[in-house]
C-alpha cells in the first residue's frame, strides 16, 4: 500500500488518516450488527429438502475512527449515537434450509439491483446452499425507498425491496445536475435510469439560483451544442405529476423532483435535452450502506447471536457452531459494479480482520458504482455526467498515465490484508460499447493487456447484448426495434439480440462454487486482447477498417462508425479540488464538470459475418442466423422502428445489442449484402442442426457449456457429471434447434430454399 499515500495524502485529512491506520493496524472496538429483527418467515417449495425465508430487519453501527471505515465520504460528520457510533438500518433476507445440518456450508450473498430482492435457484437449493439478499443503496428513492416504519424493534410486514437507512447530513448543501430528455409537455420529472434523482432543492420555492439551460445536440464525446437558457421566471420547481406552473405543490415536496415550465410561454421540446444546475440539501452517508452489506454477511457468517441476545438464524444444530464455511458475493449489472466497488474499498474484510467473502461475481460490469461521495447517485448508468468510471477499474495494479493518477488496482486494499476473493467476471459486447469495459483490460492509454491476476478468471460472451438475449433458433424473429436502456433513451433500429448468457452462466455457477469450496481451477479466462495466447489481435480501434467489419450489411451505415456517435467513451471530468479522483470519494463541486480527456477505448474484431471474435465459444453465434451486435443504432425520424423520442438518434442506442438477419435464400439477399444467405451456409434444416451440434460440442470441451447424461445419450463428444438441478445445456440447446423453424417452416420441406435443388 505505501505506493498509495502520495494519491491519498494530496486529499482530504479523514483519507490521509485511513492510511495511516491501516498501516499501524492500531486495534479498534469493533463496532457491528447489534440487532436483528424477523419480520416474516415463510415456506419454500421446488427443491429437495424443506428450505425456509427469513425477511427482517438488521441495526448496525460503525465506528467513524475505525481504519475500516474512514474511507466512508462524510463518515466524520455523521450523527454519533450514545457510544459514539453512527447508526444504520438495513433490509436482509434468507433462504435456507430448514434444517441447517443439512447445509452446503455456502452463502451467496446476492446484491440488489436498485432495491431488486434477488433469491437463490433451486439448482443451488439442490445443492443446499444458503442465500442472503441484504440492502446497500442508501439514496432513499424509488425502489430503495425507506418505509416509515423502519426504526419499529418490533416485526413489521416487510418491505419485497432491500433498502437501507443511511445516515443524513442535514442542512448540508450543495449543486448537482439533472436532466430532460425527449419529453413534452409542461411538467417533467428529474431522474436518473428512470428512478428519482435522490435529493431535493434547498427552497423549492425559490429557484434563482438554478439554471436551465438546452442542448440541441450531444456526441458521445461529450461535445455539447448549447441553446437557449430558460429563464428562472419561466418555470418552477414542482411535485407530483398533476403540477402545473400555477400550482407546483411546493408545500408537500415528494420524489421525483419536478420542473413545471410556463405553458403560456413554453413547453418541453422532444428534440432537445433539459439541463438544470442547481443547489440541494441533506446528503445521505451513502458508503454507511456499503459498510452494512459487509457486516450483515460479517454478522451471518461468524456472530452467533445479536447484542440482546437473539440468535442467528443460520445456526447450526450443533451449539455455538456457525455452519456457513464459504460466502460468494453475486451483483449483476449496477450490483456488479457494487461489488468491484466494495472490493476496491476494501470492505472484504470486516472490523474484526475476517473475510467476509470468499468468492466474488460481478456480471456484465465494468465499472464501480457511485456509492461513496456526496450528492452519489448510484442508479446512474454512465451518461454524460454521471459518475462510476474514476479511479482504477482494472483488478491488477497499473499506471494511469493520461488521467495522471498513481498506479493503483481494485485488489490494492485486499492484498494488503490478504483478504482478496477468488473472482469470476462475465460480460459481453454492450458492455465494451456503451458501458466503458475495455479500460479495465488496458487501461487509460491501451498499449498492452493488463495481466490478469491469479485469483481472477474473466469471461467475454462475444457479440451479446447486456445481460444476454432470449435465446432460441428463430430464422423469423419480428422487426421490433429493441429498447434503448437508460434515461428514456429511445428505441434501437434494430432487433433485440437473442445470444443467450444463461449457458455460460450456468456453466460459471458451477465452476465458482467448485473453485471456492473446492480450490477446483475454473476454465481459461477468454476474452479479446491486444495480443492473445498465440499473438493475435483480437482488441482493436472502433472502426470499421480496423474491426473489419463487412459492408452491406443492411442498416449499418458508415457514419455509425464516427467516434462521436459508435463507443461511449470514460470521460475524464473534473469534479473540483474537494474530489478525490483516485478513491472516487469526496464532494464534486463542478456541475457540470469540464472534461479533461476523452479516454481511447477499443473494440473486439469481427469476422466476415460481423460476428465478434475472441469470446467464450458459444452456439448461436458459432452456429449463427444473423449479424450479432453488442450495440443498436437509436431510431430517429423516418427509421421504420422511430418511436417519437429524437436526441440520441443516429448514435448507438445505450447499452442494448442487435441483430441484422441472415436472408433465408440467396434471391432474398440485398444486392450488396456479402453475408451468406441460411441457403448457403446450411441447405437444410438437418445441416443446421448438425452445425449446432459442433457449436456445443466446441463449446463442451472447451469446458465452457454443461454438458451431462442427457447429452451424452444424444451424442455429445465431451460430457461429464452435472450437479443435481443444474441444467444439461447441450442437450436443452440440440433439442431446442431440432424443434426450431429454421429451415423448417410449413412448406420447406425441410430446406432453406424449398425450390431449390
């Protein structure tokens, strides 16, 4: 850790202070859970041994000194309880046997999704493991509201959402940003990824401090075409979604903060983007909420009873014997960034100096959640202005040379305390398009791969979309334009994407519970580099020459391809001298921040399809229909899927993937599409079977596609045992192509091309 103190010493006294704990390691009184609370318990059915839920309430406390908090923004200026400490409450729940002899010994500790309860599968009850869902997102607003009973010591009906009570800086203020984008009408809300932007005006009766300016144009770079700015007189802050200009409600303020324009002047412009700078009050503790997601597993996993005495639900039948040996912490998409976050922080360790989480899952996530600076706005999704990408996104130690930090990685703090988790990634193509992956495979200015360290594996779904598509084998998937994600960003020109995650997921499920209960290694991590195994380039720059990707493919213009329109780039903001830009802790003082850089990303190859290469071996896309893309073109005015919302038009549609069919005959082809038709890739429906078939087959043996009993009664080269309740993939994947339409509709007799010889 000393290369650290130089970054840490230049900000803040309370960051300067953690350092210098840690590396004292001065004894603390630990602070913890100090009361559970069982709201509700219930049965649950689909697996083969009774299992039970436990939905309640924990209270916790931290210690504000104690060198595993300090790096928690404004954990100093918190409320002090009686002891000193500062005070949280949090949702948990548990599924578990009901006789915990019968236990695996294994916790998922799964991380909510904007307040999201997430439970274990029955694959993993069949296997009897333990799952826990605990609250972390303390913003307070829209899904990770906190009810007004939540203080009550005695049970309550619970809450179906994970939320916790952070502490509150009151009469705290400070600026911050919201944005309107592609709406109409008068009275509009401000949020972000469609959840309320989590804080309120400091007078929402008086706005002349604000500013409401319009954008007629953004880029992906952040270049801003500015209009007009709306003058202060023209709107007011407003509540509730009946507000008007002449009755904003501003008596009963209530999430999502409002803009109620004049409608006699003005009204919101669909083509045009709303910007208002202005001054908010009482900003919550936020990092308190990352600090209770590791003590309630801290306090599941070794405490056998809380302060006054209730016990710990996962007690064994064995007096004053804890049954839970492993813990995996599980986050997909915004929990996945959570989890790198709470890594990064180094919360995998508790205040007692003990792991809390052997193993670590972050899915589809490339960044850290902004969960640990004041005015944090956690639900964001890295659009423009939004936090997630400062500081080292990379696992292994590595320079930072155009953002001009010191060298640094997410496993820094662990390492120093060995208390690092054996770690699985998973992501696939949006992630490298829109959610800035690739900088945390070479870094800020990429001219080499960052090693991978020995306890992570990382696995590339190639040419996938975010959190991977439906599935199946369909030759006649509708023209129905996929939703753009985030702040009512439009629709995408394209098909969704139907490459599946679940059978490499399923396959990892298993992998990373062997490898932490086990210490059996998991398959090879695969993923698209700058020079790879046997020096081929499989990470290249974001064009078309470079990527090599085909022309005529229908819809794909050349113009996607323009920086300003094809890669969300990591923009490197500055958020003024009280943010430290390393640790992604402190106050931003800059709304809107200017940008310093715009960081070069890259992208994976394609081949002669379009199709991605350096990924996990997969079927569809080894055994393709189409042209899969990690990213979407926004519809905009005459696109055929153009659903009414203009700003984004033309650039790529979030973080949402594609798909461009294959003509099903020759003749059906576009005169310059030099994709093969199905008619010429496979002729029958027999042969395409047969190319699904090799495409598991080379995913099985490859150790990346579960592959079982079932499997090897159909055929399968390469089969091995399946845990019980896990899915045999190969066999569920050759079945569900046998039944599928392609080439096989009424009347093809069997054949791409019917009339055909």
């Amino acid at each position: 850790m000393l290369h650290r103190i130089p970054a840490l010493l230049r900000r803040t006294a309370f960051a300067a202070a953690a350092v210098i704990a840690m590396l004292m390691s001065v004894p603390q009184a630990h602070a913890k859970v100090t009361r559970i609370i069982v709201d509700s318990t219930a049965t649950l059915s689909g697996q083969d041994i009774p299992y039970e839920t436990i939905t309640g309430r924990a209270f916790g406390e931290l210690d504000p000194k104690d060198p595993h908090n300090v790096l928690i923004t404004d954990i100093g200026l918190a409320p002090r309880n009686e002891n000193g400490k500062v005070d949280y409450i949090t949702t948990f729940f548990i599924v578990k046997p009901v006789d915990m002899t019968q236990a695996s010994g294994l916790m998922w500790h799964d991380v909510p999704n904007r307040g999201g309860r997430i439970t274990i599968t029955p694959d993993l009850r069949n296997s009897h493991d333990v799952g826990l869902s605990s609250g972390w997102q303390g913003d307070n607003a829209g899904g990770t509201a906190v009810p007004a009973n939540a203080s009550t010591l005695t049970p309550v009906t619970p809450t179906t959402n994970e939320w916790v009570k952070t502490p509150v800086l009151t009469g705290v203020t400070g600026r911050i940003l919201g944005r309107i984008v592609n709406r109409s009408g008068t009275n509009q809300p401000l949020n972000v990824m469609g959840n309320p932007i989590p804080y309120f005006p400091a007078n929402s009766a008086d706005n002349t401090d604000a500013v409401l300016k319009v954008h007629t144009h953004e880029t992906l770079t952040g270049v801003v075409t500015e209009g007009d700015t709306i003058p202060n007189s023209d709107w007011k802050f407003c509540y509730g979604a009946g507000a008007t200009f002449a009755s904003a409600g501003t008596t009963t303020p209530s999430l999502p903060v409002r803009v109620c324009l004049n409608g006699a002047v003005r009204s919101f412009d669909p083509a045009k983007l709303y910007q208002l700078v202005y001054t908010v009050k009482d900003p919550y503790v936020l990092g308190a909420g990352t600090a209770a997601f590791r003590d309630v597993e801290s306090f599941f996993r070794y405490e056998t009873a809380d302060s006054h005495g209730t016990a710990n639900p996962l007690l064994a039948q064995v007096p004053g014997k804890i049954k839970i040996k492993w813990a995996i912490i599980r986050g997909s998409s915004q929990s996945g960034n959570f989890t790198r976050h709470f890594i990064f922080l180094g919360m995998n360790q508790d205040e007692a100096n003990r792991i809390v989480h052997e193993g670590a899952w972050p899915l589809i996530a490339g960044r850290r959640v902004a969960n640990n600076s004041r005015w944090g706005q956690p639900d964001g999704v890295l659009e423009l202005y939004q936090m997630g990408s400062e500081g080292p996104q990379w696992w292994h130690s590595f320079p930072d040379r155009v953002r001009d930090l010191p060298p640094g990685g997410i496993l820094d703090r662990c390492s120093e305390t060995d208390t690092c988790p054996k770690i699985i990634e998973t992501f696939g193509g949006a992630e490298v398009f829109a959610l800035k992956m690739t900088t945390s495979w070479v870094g800020t200015d990429p001219k080499n791969d960052i090693p991978l360290p020995d306890n992570v594996r990382r696995y590339y779904l190639p040419s996938s979309t975010h959190g991977g598509g439906g599935g199946g084998f369909n030759e006649a998937i509708p023209n129905v334009g996929a939703g753009c994600p985030g702040n009512n960003y439009g629709v995408g020109n394209f098909r969704a994407n139907p490459v599946p995650a679940t059978q490499l997921v399923n396959r990892l499920r298993v992998a990373l519970r062997e490898w932490v209960m086990h210490g059996t290694l998991p398959p090879d991590s695969v993923w698209p580099r700058m020079r790879g195994p046997k020096n081929d380039r499989t990470l290249v720059e974001p064009t078309r020459a470079a990527m090599g990707f085909p022309r005529g493919v229908p819809g794909i213009p050349d113009s996607i391809f323009a920086p300003e329109s094809f890669v969300n780039p990591v923009l490197d903001y500055d958020w003024g001298p009280d943010f430290d830009e390393f640790n992604a802790t402190g106050t931003p003082t800059n709304e809107p921040p200017p940008i310093k850089n715009v960081i070069k990303m890259l992208v994976p190859k394609v081949d002669s399809d379009g199709n991605e290469l350096g990924g996990v071996p997969t079927v569809l896309r080894d055994a393709p229909l189409g042209t899969y893309l990690g990213w979407n073109i926004t519809a905009g005015p005459g696109d055929p899927n153009y659903d009414g919302r203009p700003f984004h038009a033309g650039q790529t549609c979030n973080y949402v993937g594609g798909m461009v069919p294959f003509a099903k005959k020759t003749s059906d082809k576009a005169a310059d599409d030099l994709r093969p038709s199905l008619e010429e890739r496979y002729g029958t429906h027999a042969k395409y079977v047969a190319a699904v078939k090799a495409a598991a087959d080379n995913a099985a043996c490859q150790g990346y596609l579960l592959a079982g009993p079932d499997a090897k009664a159909m055929g399968a080269k390469c089969t091995t045992s399946i845990p019980a309740g896990f899915p045999d993939d190969w066999a569920q994947l050759v079945t569900a192509a046998q039944n599928s339409n392609v080439c096989n509709q009424p009347g093809d007799g069997g054949k791409c091309n019917p009339a055909g010889p």
